[in-house]
C-alpha cells in the first residue's frame, strides 16, 4: 500500500497574511509606548524650545491671564472662553512654582521690559511650562481615546490604529505644543459620545451614572470654547443607531419598585442641582450684562430658545433611543435626570474663579460666537434672508469636500485621506448588508462634514481640526472593525503603510512650517494693549507717559 506523501505546509504568502497584526507588530502596550515616544520626540524638536514668542496667539494670551489670575487680578481673555485652560495653567504654574521649578509664575514676578534679557528669561520659562502642560494634556487625551476606542471597537489592533490616526492627527500636532482651548474643549464631548456609544450597547444597573458622566463633560468642554456647542448638539442624534441586542435594560431597571425608587433619587438630585446652580444660570441670562457685552439675542430677539430647542432635542433622542434598543421608562428617567444633575453641578465650575463674562458667554454659545462672526454670517444668522443661509450652507459643503479631496484644497489633515476610504467603505458596508456600521459610519462622517462646514467660516483653521477628525477616525474604525475580512486582502497592508506615512508627514507640516517660520513678534503689538494691557513687550513701543 502506498502512502500518500507528508508535506508540510506552505507558509503564508505576504498577499494572505493579516495586514492588522503587521500594522500593529508592535502589540498593544508597546504600540502606545511608541506613539506617546513619537509625540514626544515632535514636541521637544519642533515645539519646546522655540523662541517664546513664536506661538503667541494664543499663547501669550492664556500666560498672561495665569500670570494675571495669581497677581490676584482679574482675566482679561474671554473670547473663547479658555476658562479651563486658564485655570489649569494659572493651577500649573503655582504648583511648579511651589516645587521650586518656576520663578516667573505671576505677572509681578515678570522682569520690565526694559530689562530685555531677564524678561526674555522669564518669558521663555513661563511659556514652555506652558507648553510642557499643553503637550501633557494631549498626551493624557491620546491615551483616554486609546482606551475608549477599545471599548468601542472588537479588535484591539483597530483600537491601535484609530490611536495611532488620533495622535498624529493635524488637530493634536497644533494642540500638543500650543496653549490653546479647542483640545480640552473637544476632547471630553468626544469622550462624552465614546462613553455613550460604549454604554449603549451593553446594559448595566451604572448605565445612568455613566451618561451623567458624559453630560458633565460636555458642559465641561463647553466651559471652555463656546464653539464646541455644534458638536454637542450632534451627540444625540450620532448615538441614536449606536445600540445592540444586548441594549435592553437589565432586570433592575425593569419597572421594578426599586428602579423607580432610583429615578425619584436622580430627579431629587436634579431638582437640588437646578436649585444651586440658578444664580449662574440667571447671571447668564441678565440683559444688562448680554447688553455690554454686545450679545444679541440669536431667535424672536429672546434669549434661551435654542437653549431648550437642545434640550427637547436630547430628551426626544433619549425616548428614541429607548424604544428603538428596548431601554425601560425607569432607566430613561433616571438618565435624564442624572445627566441634568451632572451638567448643573459641572457648570458650578465656573464658580471656582467666577467672572460673569464667562458666565454669560457659557450659557449663551451661540450669541458669543456671533460677536466675531462676519457680516454675512451675522445677517443669515438673524434670519434676513433664507436665501443667504442656503448660500452659506452650500459654501461651507462646498469648500470642506474641496478639502476633503486634498487635491482641489490642499490643507495639513492627514484625515483627508482616510475619507478616501470611508466613503467607498460605507458603500460596500451597505451592499454586503452590514447597513447599521454604514449608517453608523454615515452618521459620523456626515456630522463632522457639517461641523466643518459651519468652520469654514472661520477659515477652517488647522486649530479647529480637533472637533471633527476624532468623528472620521472613528467612522473609520468602525467600518474596519466590522469589515475584517479585508485584512486579509493583498493590498491592505500596503495600502495600510502608505495611509501611516502620509498620515504623520502631513500631520507634522505645520509645527515644521511654524519652526522655520522667518516671521518676527512685531505683529503682537497691535493686539497686546487689549489682551495682555499690563505686559509691556521689549520690541513694541512703550505706551505713552501720562501728563
């Protein structure tokens, strides 16, 4: 009898093998050792040790309110608000000066500008603490991304990659190096919709306090640029197809006496938050304040309209929500009360260095943003003409898919590109019948187009980045996390390593093109006397002597 020959098998060719474990050779741990090493070798070579005045907008503005607040005076900057960025820098100062690390921690402590070489000392101290904690807080928002994302998505390698995109994404290379507001305004509204996506599809008895978790960063980001009202406002309807069958409330939850009990305990809570946190909320609202300040009123010349037009939208996407994944009149209840409590007592937080042009502008977003809105923007906002907003609208979509296309647009996102995926993504999602990831890939996408839209604009700054690539990241990941079959396809990898090269080249093009930047400081002096009035700079002229 002959036997059949034993031959082992043929290795994997390059074509079969799975293009996410090559992308992601490095495993998850060392995989977030190398990204954090990689964000800060950038920081260090193209953003610390730059000349002090090379950032100053908005550098200087949020030092010399720091510097300002532990004189014991008053915050000069308002236009954001920058409030948490404020606070935690004038806190960032105190504590590295009460280690002994930092002399010039408050205006008193700057030398006179007449004295060009202790105040460049000082200055470039105090700016690159400033630096230090603003690369600090991206690194800890990378990081808080990588381990939501893995909750959100099957496969931690997906995880890492949307990481990897997030970290080196245009938005965190300007935020990483620069004391600005967008990052620690957008970052918790993103962990807000990461948290809800996440909780949305497994249930639990914590689910309310999870979504109050959420609602207190949103009003947290909020706290600290208005801007990040748009995005807020797309949370409750990007969430609505993010569910499971594994949705449905646990038995707790299930019109049981003691789920009741809880619901009354949360609006207590609600009722009690509402009850302290009234003052800040009349404050918002005072006429003379919105006066001087030169609001006006966004709908029917009243102010709080679309404040509860958000409102009735988030508890109507809440009962959808409900009855669309099978979530109990209990559970729902006591969410919305618990998320009401959060974000009244996380709006107490402007409490904690109160001036009431935070407060005003805070409670009303959407007038704030219009005092440095363009006329045209202005008129459509008030309703002069629907004409005029239609036109606006189709401008903004206009001008972001130009973008988007890099070719008619070039910009520094490297999130262009990842578009170029995600759209035909989406399509093959649909036709091969996983139509809920294409809608919930859709969803994201199209909120992010639309908050881009509306930045337009605002020139559509690369600092405005922040508020919308974490959502196309994310539409990303969930369509690679669904479709994992195509790891396996023979040009995955390659396609793959081109998307990492051009992804972190084109990232690092503007911290490399402000590092060799030939641009001088004299453009700060004609800012400086409104912004920072009690910091004379050596190279603006001295304001002239009183009589």
């Amino acid at each position: 009898m002959n036997e059949l020959p034993t031959t082992a098998p043929a290795p994997p060719t390059t074509a079969t093998r799975d293009a996410f474990d090559r992308l992601t050779f490095l495993g998850r741990r060392r995989g977030l050792a190398a990204i954090v090493a990689g964000l800060a070798f950038s920081f260090f070579l193209y953003g610390y040790a730059l000349i002090y005045w090379r950032n100053a907008d908005m550098d200087f503005m949020v030092i010399y309110n720091a510097l300002a607040l532990n004189d014991g005076k008053p915050q000069r900057f308002f236009d954001h608000t920058a409030y948490i960025t404020i606070l935690s820098t004038k806190l960032w100062f105190q504590l590295l000066h009460a280690l002994g690390l930092l002399d010039a921690w408050s205006l008193s402590a700057i030398p006179p500008a007449s004295d060009v070489a202790a105040f460049d000392a000082a200055m470039t101290s105090a700016v690159r603490a400033g630096r230090l904690l603003a690369f600090l807080i991206a690194t800890g928002c990378v990081l808080i991304f990588a381990g939501l994302t893995r909750r959100v998505v099957r496969d931690w390698r997906v995880a890492m990659l949307a990481t990897l995109a997030f970290a080196f994404s245009g938005g965190i290379a300007v935020h990483s190096r620069i004391l600005r507001s967008e990052l620690v305004a957008a970052c918790p509204v993103i962990f807000a919709l990461l948290i809800l996506i996440a909780i949305g599809r497994s249930a639990g008895i914590a689910r309310p306090l999870w979504m109050a978790l959420a609602a207190g960063l949103c009003v947290l980001g909020l706290e600290n640029k208005v801007q990040v009202i748009l995005l807020i406002g797309a949370l409750p309807l990007l969430v609505l197809p993010f569910g499971s069958r594994d949705s449905a409330s646990v038995a707790f939850w299930n019109d049981t006496p003691s789920a009741w009990l809880a619901a009354v305990v949360a609006a207590i809570a609600a009722l009690a938050a509402a009850w302290v946190a009234w003052p800040l909320i009349a404050t918002g609202f005072d006429r003379a304040l919105l006066e001087a300040a030169q609001f006006r009123p966004l709908l029917l010349g009243r102010y709080g309209i679309y404040q509860a037009a958000l409102s009735m939208l988030i508890a109507g996407c809440m009962i959808a929500y409900a009855a669309i994944w099978r979530i109990s009149a209990a559970e729902t209840l006591a969410s919305m009360s618990a998320m009401a409590a959060s974000a009244l007592v996380t709006l107490l937080a402007l409490d904690l260095q109160y001036n009431a042009g935070n407060v005003i502008a805070v409670i009303n977003p959407l007038e704030k943003m219009l005092t440095f809105a363009d006329a045209a923007t202005s008129d459509a906002a008030s309703g002069s003409s629907l004409a005029g907003i239609l036109r606006l609208l189709l401008e903004g979509i206009a001008s972001v898919l130009a973008r988007y296309t890099f070719v008619l647009h070039s910009s520094p996102r490297p999130t262009v590109f990842l578009t170029w995926l995600i759209v035909p993504g989406i399509v093959y999602a649909w036709r091969r019948g996983e139509r809920l990831v294409a809608i919930q890939a859709l969803a994201l996408l199209l909120a992010a187009t639309g908050i881009d839209a509306l930045g337009v604009r605002r020139g559509l700054k690369s600092e405005y980045f922040i508020f919308t690539d974490p959502l196309i990241i994310l539409s990303g990941a969930i369509l690679l996390d669904s479709l994992a079959d195509l790891r396996f396809r023979k040009w995955t990898y390659a396609i793959g390593a081109v998307l990492f090269g051009l992804h972190i080249a084109v990232g690092q093009a503007e911290p490399i093109k402000y590092a060799f930047m030939r641009r001088g400081p004299e453009p700060i002096c004609q800012w400086r006397p409104y912004y920072t009035p009690l910091l004379q700079l050596p190279w603006c002229p001295a304001p002239p002597a009183r009589p």
